[in-house]
C-alpha cells in the first residue's frame, strides 16, 4: 500500500508548493511541514525500490539479490 500512496503524496505536496509559490517553501507554511513529513516517510520505510525487491520476493519466493 505505502508504494502507491508515497508518490501521490509527493505529487500532491509538489502540486501544493506550486500553487502557494515562494510562501510553500516556508517551514512556517503547512504545505513545507508536508512535505517534510512525506520526506521522513519516504525514508523511514524505505525506498520504493526495497519495498518493491522485499514484496517480489515474498510473492516469488525468488531474491532479486544476493545476501
């Protein structure tokens, strides 16, 4: 679920600082507060490309890489 919810997220956030131009940017405004929140998300999990090796493998039983 979170491979598919991140980078809407980040489009909206991207979508959201463009329409407030220089204000979005401001860690004082909403909209940089987002996206520094979808910024920690995105790192916590991890990338989307581990996600994606860890969920083939489980499907798979294959390890797209080697321990």
């Amino acid at each position: 679920m979170r491979l598919f919810i991140v980078p809407i997220r980040f489009r909206r956030r991207a979508d959201a600082r463009d329409m407030f131009g220089g204000v979005g940017i401001l860690l004082e405004n909403d909209v940089a507060r987002h996206r520094a929140d979808v910024e920690a998300l995105h790192t916590f999990e991890g990338t989307d490309t581990m996600q994606s090796l860890i969920v083939g493998k489980d499907i798979t039983g294959v390890s797209a890489y080697k321990s």
